[in-house]
C-alpha cells in the first residue's frame, strides 16, 4: 500500500519536472531553422563524397598493389 502512494507520488513529480524543463526550451525561428538544416545537408553531402574519394583511392591502390 505505501509503494503504491510513493510510486504516483513520483509520477506526479516526475512529470511536474519535465513540464517545467519543457517550458525552458528554446525553439529556433524559420530563418535559423532553415539555414541550420541547410549546412546539415551541405555538410552530409560533403562527408559522403570524402568517403567516396577515400573509398575509391583505396580501391585502385589496392587493385594495383594485388594486380
């Protein structure tokens, strides 16, 4: 009987807590928002093509090393 006082007690707080760390949050504006999601593109394309180029050198290095 008591676990059962404690344990919504704690729900209750819980879930107090998290309303209260929600209202801290910061969103971004349209403007933020889209030049952000644009450098995470630019940025992933970027990575891609430099594990492209490695993979590909990696590639020919060994096809002329093994022959």
């Amino acid at each position: 009987m008591g676990k059962e006082k404690e344990s919504t007690a704690f729900k209750r707080s819980f879930f107090t807590e998290l309303k209260g760390e929600f209202r801290k949050i910061v969103w971004p504006d349209k403007k933020l928002l889209g030049k952000q999601s644009v450098a995470v593109i630019i940025s992933a394309i970027a990575i891609g093509c430099i594990i492209s180029a490695i993979d590909w050198l990696l590639q020919v290095g060994l096809t002329f090393i093994i022959g």
